[in-house]
C-alpha cells in the first residue's frame, strides 16, 4: 500500500504547531522541518509523534526541497502544510 507523508515547515510555533499535528494525524508519516526553534517546537512535535528534522534556513526554497528529501522515499505523495 502507498503512504502519504505529511511535512510541516516551522520555526517557533510553539503556539500553534500542535493543532497542526492534529489536522494531519490521518498521515502515515509527520516530518517537522524545523530550523532551530527556541520555543520548544521540535519537543512538542516530537511528543506528538513527528519525526524531527533539522535544517538551517538557507532560503524558503532550500528549507522545502530539504523537508520533502527527509519524508519516506516510498511515499506515493508528500503533502505541505503551514502552521
């Protein structure tokens, strides 16, 4: 069966990032790309069952192609969304 993985793109959004965990909780796979948050971000990610990863913002561009080689090479379709 094909999987679906879910990559979310944050830097301190603490406030909001476990609600937007929530809405994707359907996804065979969550990948945080997270560039350094100071506000406990990656831990509540990761609490939530986000696989976490960390990647210096060089550039919207960069940070994204980055978030989507991290998500499962086997999944049929990788899907973005914003906290």
């Amino acid at each position: 069966m094909q999987k679906i993985s879910v990559y979310i793109i944050a830097y301190n959004e603490a406030a909001k990032i476990a609600d937007t965990i929530n809405s994707v909780l359907w996804a065979d796979e969550i990948v945080l790309a997270d560039s350094a948050s100071t506000d406990g971000t990656d831990r509540i990610a990761a609490e939530m069952g986000a696989r976490i990863v960390q990647i210096p913002f060089e550039g919207f561009g960069h940070l994204r192609n980055r978030a989507i080689a991290a998500c499962t090479p086997a999944s049929f379709c990788a899907f973005w969304i914003s906290s």
